[in-house]
C-alpha cells in the first residue's frame, strides 16, 4: 500500500519494496475500529465519489477515515468502510471502498523493525 508523493493523495497497491512513503501508523480506535495515517501525516480517507476512492488527503480522524478490521482465520484482514464495502484494489492498482469479503479484499502484512 503506497500513498503517492503529488498532490491528491492517491494511494496504490503498487509498492514493489518498503520504503519511507508505505510506512503506515495504525492508529487503534477500540473495538476493531482504526484509522491509517501515511507518513506525510494525513488519514486514509474514503471519498464519496464514482467507485469510492480512498486517498490519504484528511487532516483529522472522521466517520469517513475509520476501518473496521475483520480478521481471516488464514491470518489477512479485510477493513470495512464507512458505506459498507472493503478496502480492495480497483480497476487499476487503486485503493477504493468498494470490495467484497472476498480475496481480493483481503489484506496481509509484513512488520519490519
């Protein structure tokens, strides 16, 4: 998950190695619920456009940056937004609102010291 450089806050499920713009801080809300803010400080943030964008453009924490983690019993997550849908890769290599709980809804991750 890489939240691009530019201006508009797009983030892509494209990064090909760690480095500093997929450091991602998990900010735990309770009861399953968080928030992800890249390194440029801003939230994820669901946008309520045509196929449900989510970019990391929101200053604070509001109903549209919160996700609910649900966790897979193989050990990936799938976050569910605002409007119902799951965090999943779009049409391109995109991160939008609009998945199902299905694989390509579902989320791994690598935790580096």
């Amino acid at each position: 998950i890489s939240p691009q450089r530019g201006g508009g806050g797009q983030i892509l499920i494209n990064g090909p190695n760690p480095s500093v713009w997929e450091k991602l801080t998990v900010v735990m809300l309770g009861s399953n619920r968080l928030a992800l803010r890249a390194s440029g400080g801003q939230y994820f943030s669901l946008q309520n456009a045509p196929g449900n964008p989510v970019t990391a453009t929101a200053d604070s924490i509001g109903d549209w940056e919160i996700f609910e983690a649900v966790p897979f019993p193989d050990g990936q997550m799938a976050f569910r937004v605002f409007t119902s849908g799951f965090l999943t890769v779009g049409t391109g290599t995109e991160l939008v609102g609009t998945g199902g709980l299905d694989d390509t809804g579902k989320f791994s991750f690598v935790l580096y010291p």
